[in-house]
C-alpha cells in the first residue's frame, strides 16, 4: 500500500513540485498551508509522515511539530522539517522537538524522495527491524550501527544505505540503476551517472577492511554482497 504524506507548506509552487516528485515515486500526497490546517487534516487522517515548511504563517512549523509531538496520537507520525533557513540553531531546535531529519530549501527534490523513504523506513510503527550480517559484518539499522569483527566502523548515510541494501539481498546481484533507486532515489537510472554507485562502492569497500572482498562485482550488472 501506498504511503500517505502530508505536504505543510505555504508557497505553492514548493508545493507542487513536492507532489509532483513524491506522487511519480508513488505516494500519496495531501497539502496544507498553514499550520492549523495541518493539524486538522493530521486529525482527519493520520499520515504516514509528514514534509513540515518551518516558516509558516500564523502557527510556525516548531509549534506544529511540538503540537503534534505532544499528542499520543500522533507522537510518531515521522516528520521532515523543510526550511529557508540555514542556522544551525533552527535545525537543532527542529530536531530536538523531535523532527526525524531536516532538509534546507533550495534542495533537490531527488534528494528529499529519497530522505523521505529512509525516514519511512527507519519509522514503520511496529515494524520489528532485525539486525543484518554476513562474515564478520554486522548492520543494526535500528541502532544505525556498523561493525566489523565487532569493532564499530564509521560509514556515511549513503555508505550505510549502500551497506544495508546490499546485506538485505541475501546473494542476489543489485544493479546500479537498482541502487540508485534504492539509495538515491533517483527513478530513472539516465538521471545521474551510475559512476557514483562506484565511487561510493569503493569508498565502502575501503571501510570494511578484510570484509571488503564480500562486495563482488558483476560485469556490465551491478554488485553483489557474498553471504556466509
């Protein structure tokens, strides 16, 4: 089923690209332009996440957010903050309300889709999230955490989202455009060089160490983790 998100945001245009992207993605876009609406479209229908402007006429996206953080009912309804503002404080503030990420304007709406499914992802209620190992590695996406051998290995977001997708196949081979869907959230492959998946291929490679061997790959196809 498709998730529903719930698009607060009072410039229009913002707005609708926001849906145009996350509806060819397929999900199920409802928009607000204020922060009272939002609450009472949230009220109606809880979403499955919500895409939050933080200036807002009237009620500000922080007061949403504490507003709906402050609800049982919809204390987990995750929620991307969507702001203008660069200052660190703001984006500190937003999180520490209990916004589950933050993206600045101007941004790529590519990027957002692809936040937006790894938010959904780490968020699903109930959904119990097994941790994934082949060899000596180990991946806890609950705790966002990477080991090798047992000591703990730093990796970045798109490394780690890399990492996850490859141990969730369990052997079979993922292509790049695959991992450029997956990861980037990119849904045509023609949209960015698959040359990235490379780079970033090898930058996990590296991390892993002797581990590294277990990333195989295939000729004109894409790559494949080697289980146990």
């Amino acid at each position: 089923m498709a998730s529903d998100v719930l698009i607060v945001e009072d410039e229009p245009d913002i707005a609708s690209l926001i849906v145009h992207h996350l509806s060819r993605d397929g999900f199920r876009c409802r928009t607000a332009t204020t922060g009272a609406e939002a609450l009472s479209r949230v009220r109606s229908a809880t979403p499955d996440l919500i895409v939050l402007d933080l200036m807002l006429p009237e009620m500000g996206g922080l007061e949403v957010c504490r507003r709906l953080r402050g609800d049982p009912a919809t204390a987990a309804v995750p929620i991307i903050m969507l702001t203008a503002k660069a200052d660190e404080v703001d984006r500190i503030v937003g999180l520490e309300m209990g916004a589950d990420d933050y993206v600045a304007k101007p941004f790529s709406p590519k990027e957002l889709v692809a936040r937006v499914r790894a938010v959904l992802r780490r968020s699903r209620p109930g959904e119990v999230v097994r941790p994934l190992g082949a060899g000596g590695v180990s991946l806890d996406a609950a705790r966002h955490l990477v080991t090798v051998d047992g000591q703990p290995v730093e990796l970045t977001p798109k490394e780690f989202d890399l990492l996850h997708a490859l141990l969730e196949a369990a052997g079979r081979v993922l292509s790049r455009e695959h991992l450029l869907n997956r990861v980037w959230g990119y849904a045509r492959a023609d949209e960015i060089e698959s040359r990235t998946v490379d780079v970033h291929i090898r930058r996990l490679r590296a991390k892993l160490g002797p581990e590294e061997r277990r990333i195989a790959t295939i000729k004109g196809v894409g790559y494949r983790l080697e289980p146990d």
